[in-house]
C-alpha cells in the first residue's frame, strides 16, 4: 500500500509540471506516470530486500528448473 500510494502521489504533482510547466503535452503524461510507477516499483522491492515484509524474498529460494516455470505457464 505504501508503495501504491507513493507512486500515485508523485504522478500527482509529477502530471501538471510535466504537462503544463515543461508543455510535454500527452508525452508528459506518460513520461510522468512511467516515472511514478518505477519509483513505486522501487519502494516495494526495497520493502522485500529489506525483509519489512511478511513475504521473505531470497534469492536461494529460486528455481532454476526449466520444466517447474513451463508447467506453471501452461496450466494457465
């Protein structure tokens, strides 16, 4: 939620400096929501990497078998 809510705050004022102040137009819009939702992106992972999460994210926990990622995306 935190992460969410940062990103959506940052395109908030990230929109009408974009649009308006720079004159990107629609491209200021997309560059701004394109920005807003890497920085959310960030505060999550950073949340997990950190382990404030009742989600433990490690890197040995990871699969490298082919045929479990295959299964999966077939039985979609």
């Amino acid at each position: 939620m935190i992460g969410m809510t940062s990103g959506g705050i940052l395109n908030l004022f990230l929109d009408p400096i974009l649009i308006f102040s720079l004159k990107f137009g629609i491209s200021g819009a997309a560059i701004a929501t394109m920005i807003s939702q890497i920085f959310s992106c960030l505060v999550m992972a950073s949340i997990f990497v950190r382990g404030r999460s009742i989600v433990n994210l490690r890197i040995s926990n990871i699969s490298l078998e082919k045929a479990l990622y295959l299964v999966s995306f077939f039985q979609l």
